[in-house]
C-alpha cells in the first residue's frame, strides 16, 4: 500500500474550517456521534464547498437530543420522538439559524425542510460557542492547552440558492468598508461593545462580539451590528472610545 504524498503542493489546510466563502450543499439532518465520542444525537450536517478550490468540508451543527428528535428517513426534517414540540433556542444549530437570518435568508423561506439551504453561498466563521451548564466549555489539545468551544455561522450572504449563479468577471459582494455604515448603526453598534466592555471588565476578544450580538441585540439591528464588529477596520478606528490590537478590543 502506497504511502501519503510528503509533496508540499499536495498537502492540505488543516485546522478548523474558518473566514471562508462557501456553498452549502447536500443539507439534511443526521445523527452524529462527534467521531465516536458521545452518544448519537440528532444535527444538521451539510458539505461546504470553498468557492476558491479545494475538497468540500463537512460540518454539523447539534440540534438536541435523541429522546426528542429523529431525522426524517430522507433527512429532510426533523421528526419529534418525545414530548418536545419546538427546538431549543440555545444550541448550536440554533446559533446557526440565527446567524442566515441575521445575514438576509427570508425567515418565510424557512420552513421544515432544511434541505431550502441547498445552493446557498455565504462567507462563515467561527464565534464562541454559548456557556451551557454541565459542559466544559472547551477541549484539550494535543500539547494538554485548552481550546474553546467554537461554532461556524453566517456572517453574510452572497448568493441565495434561488438565485441565479454571477458569471465570470462579475464584482464580488463587499463584505467590509465601515464608509456605507449609516450613522444609527454606527452609534448602536459602538453602544453595544461599550456595554460589552462595561461587563466584561474593560476587556473583550472580538472573536465573541458577533454571538453577543446574534444573542443579545433585537432583529432589526443586530445584522448590521454584527457586520460592523467582524470589521477589523471599523473596530481599529481611531475615533473608537476603546483600544483594538492583535484581536482584543479594550477600554484605553
């Protein structure tokens, strides 16, 4: 049996997926058992296809528990297997949810069917996972470090899947530049990290502003919120009543 290729233009990426453009593909609901270190429960799972190149990326994103929950036999829906009537607002296929909304997917194109987000193109990244009770809140690496819990979401779209395809050549939808920023946004958005910055005792890693925001703001702002503060740009102003260097926004 032949060996893995040492060649370095055959080597791949590794890591966690993240601050990608990709297209979801082949969505359905699963049970997936974290590579054989928990009991099954039910998630979304979905390929993300890199529109810059390279092999398509499975993802899953928990939706609850096994005593309440059943995937579809086509993985379409979720069948309720207990007496839950409505999925819990706290897990990460939640957070997931929350983030398509926020970044522009109709909520009245969103059905029971997840297979809607089939085609779908967007820009994702990772944010802090919620602090639940009973859960670590993180993982131990190979050299005994402490990794925090993450999860994937949406940051902004740039093609839903019934549109149609831009062709070659055509400009790419702009993901940052605080210049279109109105002024309302602007100042709710600086009112927000300030009062992140009020709890968190002067000091926050931007990482955790956009879930704070998904959690924690009302829907008519939070998307533009949540763009705003992903923006390197935007949080390094110098007009900012607080400090930004090496992903850490603190009160100066």
């Amino acid at each position: 049996m032949p060996g893995v290729s040492l060649r370095p233009s055959d080597m791949v990426q590794g890591g966690l997926l993240d601050d990608a453009v990709v297209e979801f593909t082949g969505c359905g609901f699963v049970m997936f058992d974290y590579q054989g270190k928990a009991d099954p429960a039910p998630a979304f799972g979905t390929e993300l296809v890199d529109i810059d190149g390279g092999d398509p990326t499975k993802q899953y994103w928990t939706v609850g528990k096994a005593k309440d929950w059943m995937p579809s036999d086509d993985g379409k829906t979720l069948v309720a297997v207990g007496s839950a009537t409505a999925l819990n607002n706290n897990s990460n296929f939640a957070l997931l949810m929350a983030s398509i909304v926020n970044a522009g997917f109709p909520e009245d194109k969103i059905g029971d069917d997840i297979s809607v987000f089939n085609g779908m193109v967007a820009h994702v990244h990772r944010v802090a996972a919620p602090k639940r009770s009973g859960l670590s809140g993180g993982s131990v690496g190979p050299d005994g470090q402490k990794r925090e819990q993450t999860v994937l979401v949406v940051d902004t779209i740039e093609k839903l899947p019934w549109e149609r395809k831009k062709g070659k050549g055509a400009p790419k939808t702009k993901k940052k530049g605080k210049a279109k920023s109105k002024a309302p946004v602007d100042d709710a958005a600086v009112e927000f990290v300030m009062g992140v910055l009020a709890d968190k005792g002067g000091e926050v890693a931007k990482k955790e502003l956009p879930r704070l925001a998904i959690t924690g703001l009302d829907a008519d702002i939070r998307n533009a919120v949540v763009k705003l503060v992903y923006d390197d740009g935007w949080l390094g102003d110098d007009d900012r009543p607080w400090g930004y260097a090496d992903g850490v926004v603190s009160l100066t």
